[in-house]
C-alpha cells in the first residue's frame, strides 16, 4: 500500500495501517519469494525513515510499531529486529548491496540503542511486560505479561545481532562486527541454561521475569527460540511438547488448555472483555509455519503436511 510510504497493511478490514512486526513476517513472502525486490526496497526504505533516532529516547533505535499517517508509536521490542532481519533476507534473495550501505546507520542504531538502554549482562535484551507480540492490555495492566526477557525476543535479538554483523563485515566495519558478533555469542552460550529445564522434562521457560525466575507458562513463542539449542533430542522433545498441547487440526493456541488463565472462546462479552482472550487462547495461524518448520527439521513431514493442508 501506499499509505505512510510503502507498506503492507497488517489487515482488513481492522488493520488497515501499517505495524512493523507484520509488515515485517509478511515481507519475504510477499515481496521476496516472487522476485518483487522494488517493492521489498520501497519498504525497507520508507520504514526505515520513521526509526526513532532521538538519542535521549529510551526507545532510540526502534522501528515503529504502529504506523499512521496521524501517529507514530514505538511500543514494542520485536519490530526492530524483524526489521534489521528482514534487510538481511532481501540481501540474500536479491543481492543489492546498495541499500545495505544506504540503511547501515539505521541498523547501527536499531542494534546499538538496545545495547545501550536494554541489555543485560548476559547479553539478553530486556522489555516491558506488554512489548512482544502478546501485546493486549486493559488501562496499562497487561494480560499476558512477558516480561523482562521473553524466550523469542532473545532469538530474534540474536538473529538481528548475526544480521547486522554480516553488514558490517560486507562494508568493512570489521569493529561494529566483532562487537555484535561478542553479544550474540554471549546470549547463545547462556541460553539453554537459563530457559530449558535442567529436570529433564520437556519445558523451556517463556520469559525470564525481572527477579531472574523462570516462567514455565506453555505458549508458542518457544518454537521461535529453538535455534539457540543446539541439543537435537532437546529440540525434538520441546517441539513435540509444544505440538500436543498447542497445535489443533487449524492452527497454534496461543496459551495451553491446561493453564488457569486460558480462554476458550474469543469472544465471551458476559464473561470478560475480548482482549483477555486474545493472546491466551486464541489460535493465531501465523504461528502455523514456525511450528510446520520444526516438525520438518524433526523429520515429521506428515503432520507438517496435515497443519499445511
């Protein structure tokens, strides 16, 4: 669309605006698989030119969450590394070295504001309790608190981190990579320990909270985080756990039947307003290809097959 720049609305009829985490898990296949490389530009481009660089800002170095013609707001963690990542995908389909020199400041900033104002010393980037995409809240208080560090907010951290060293080593910025290239590796080196169950069982924890405990609640955003655990029976195990208690014949819950605070129906106005169902319980199908790609990597194709199909 052409609305605020180029974008992809995130969807009709309610989203009908831009959201950088959409527009961002939509690119590639919107715009790369079919070669439309203008258009993956024109995106890129125009994004990029409402990333906040005010330096006093906590949030310097993000992209928008939610972009409209009358507003710009910043309040999520995991736009900006979908859309550093997103660069990094549309380098490898289409080779255009150009706009990766063109919108290098701008990956400079998405990479190292958060050093800066969120990381912690293990190398984990910190956010508030509503910045995932599990964003729903009522007067401030969210329904479905992730924070300080949410187990897919520190894999696609690590991702952007990977991309924007290979940036900088396609530029020549050889000290920009082996500093974002040290971080990464710090948070690889930790990650299993700090989020997979050392009791054996088949758990990996969906955030770490601000006092450092582990929070075992079974959602999804695991699958997203498989990459940082280099065990394959560990991997195999988790992915089977998340697919028999979260994946239905249509599509991913968003929270496990099991868990005191699911929500069976989306809608239950008697019961309690929409939004406390929306990231616990509610099937969200853009969850359905992360989890048809770990089945695959297990070498479970039929049951990938039957979630595709």
């Amino acid at each position: 669309m052409q609305q605020t720049g180029s974008g992809i609305y995130a969807g009709l009829p309610w989203f009908n605006h831009y959201w950088g985490r959409d527009m961002f898990i939509s690119l590639p296949g919107a715009t790369l698989v079919n070669g439309e490389f203008e258009t993956a530009r024109d995106i890129l481009r125009s994004f990029a030119r409402y990333q906040n660089t005010d330096a006093d800002s906590p949030y310097f170095g993000r992209v928008p969450n939610r972009l409209r013609p009358d507003d710009v707001i910043y309040n999520t963690t995991d736009g900006t590394p979908r859309f550093v990542i997103a660069l990094h995908d549309y380098l490898r389909y289409s080779g255009d070295r150009a706009l990766v020199e063109e919108l290098y400041p701008a990956v400079q900033r998405a990479i190292d504001g958060p050093m800066q104002r969120w990381m912690d010393a293990r190398g984990y980037l910190r956010h508030e309790d509503a910045d995932t995409w599990m964003d729903a809240k009522l007067d401030e208080v969210p329904w479905s608190p992730r924070g300080t560090r949410a187990n897919d907010i520190q894999a696609l951290w690590h991702a952007q981190l990977l991309a924007g060293a290979a940036f900088a080593d396609l530029l020549g910025r050889g000290e920009d990579a082996l500093r974002w290239r040290a971080v990464a590796a710090r948070v690889a080196r930790h990650f299993a320990d700090d989020y997979v169950d050392a009791s054996g069982k088949a758990r990996m924890a969906d955030r770490l909270t601000a006092d450092d405990r582990t929070d075992f609640t079974l959602r999804p955003n695991q699958l997203f985080a498989l990459d940082l655990v280099d065990d394959p029976l560990a991997r195999a195990a988790l992915t089977r756990h998340v697919w028999e208690s979260l994946v239905y014949p249509w599509g991913v819950a968003s929270l496990s039947q099991d868990d005191d605070g699911f929500h069976p129906w989306h809608h239950a106005d008697a019961c309690y307003p929409f939004d406390a169902a929306y990231h616990n319980g509610t099937v969200w199908l853009w969850n359905n290809g992360i989890a048809m790609q770990r089945m695959l990597e297990a070498g479970q194709v039929e049951p990938a097959y039957a979630l595709f199909k």
